[in-house]
C-alpha cells in the first residue's frame, strides 16, 4: 500500500499526546489548544488552523504565568485557610 493515498495537505495537529487541560489557563499544556478548539480542529479551515498555530508560542506564555504555577496557587490557598482559622 502507498502512503502517498494517505498525504494530506492540511496542517497537522499540534498534539504531542499530552492531554491535559490545566485548570486556570484552560488550555492543554501538551499541545496549548483550547479543548473547544481540540474538538473542532478536524473541522476547521486552514485559515482557522494557522491563525491557532500562530497563536500557540504566546499561549506557552500563558502558563509560565506566575498565577498558572502550582505553587503560587498553593500558597494562596494557605493564606487563605490562615487568615480564615
């Protein structure tokens, strides 16, 4: 069988198989879609596609945010349950 039946000229998928969307972000932070944008790739246009791709290096951004990182959240939450008991 050829693999020239299965060449495709869409853009590919960002996913690298790491799905997990990260609770304040909502994004995955394998690939950085949005899981609405995840669930329609296969649908969208090319156009729609690149202007996502584009978007994914500031999106990376988004979860180095300093409000995005585990302990930043961790310590909030301590505060919180000081200040309360």
């Amino acid at each position: 069988m050829s693999d020239s039946i299965w060449f495709r000229r869409e853009i590919e998928s960002p996913c690298v198989k790491v799905c997990v969307i990260h609770p304040q972000a909502r994004i995955c932070v394998g690939c950085h879609r949005t899981a609405d944008e995840i669930a329609a790739w296969s649908r969208m246009t090319a156009e729609e596609r690149r202007r996502i791709m584009a978007e994914l290096p500031g999106r990376c951004e988004a979860l180095r945010a300093a409000a995005n990182r585990p302990s930043r959240r961790r310590a909030q939450r301590r505060a919180a349950q000081s200040a309360q008991g």
